[in-house]
C-alpha cells in the first residue's frame, strides 16, 4: 500500500503536503501512509481512489488482504 500510494503520489506530481491538502488532512498523516506505519479509514480510501481514478482495492491491496 505504501509504496502504490507514494508511486501515484509522484506520477502526479504531487508532494505530500499537496495530496494532504487535496484530501483535506495533514502531511504527517501522508507520510505515515506511505510509510505503511498506518493506513487510511474507509472514507479517506474513497477519497483516493476518487482522486487517482485507481481502484482503491489496487492502491490498498496490502491492507485489504491484512484485514480479511
């Protein structure tokens, strides 16, 4: 998960600090993420995958396979 999310991070163009402000949280938060030491509520996946235009099941594969 945290490697796909900072992968469509950087393809965008995108710094942490502007995908914390797309997504309405901080840097920190985006940071945490990505270095997999957390991963985002439900509602945050939706907003990623809405942003990205990615399957959240494909940016959170990780995470989805650790909660089943």
């Amino acid at each position: 998960m945290a490697t796909k999310l900072k992968v469509l991070r950087a393809e965008h163009n995108l710094t942490q600090e502007d995908l914390a402000e797309i997504l309405g949280t901080n840097q920190k938060v985006i940071s945490t993420w990505e270095s997999g030491k957390s991963v985002p509520r439900p509602a945050m996946m939706q907003k990623i995958e809405d942003y990205f235009h990615v399957p959240k099941e494909e940016i959170f594969f990780i995470a989805f396979n650790y909660l089943n």
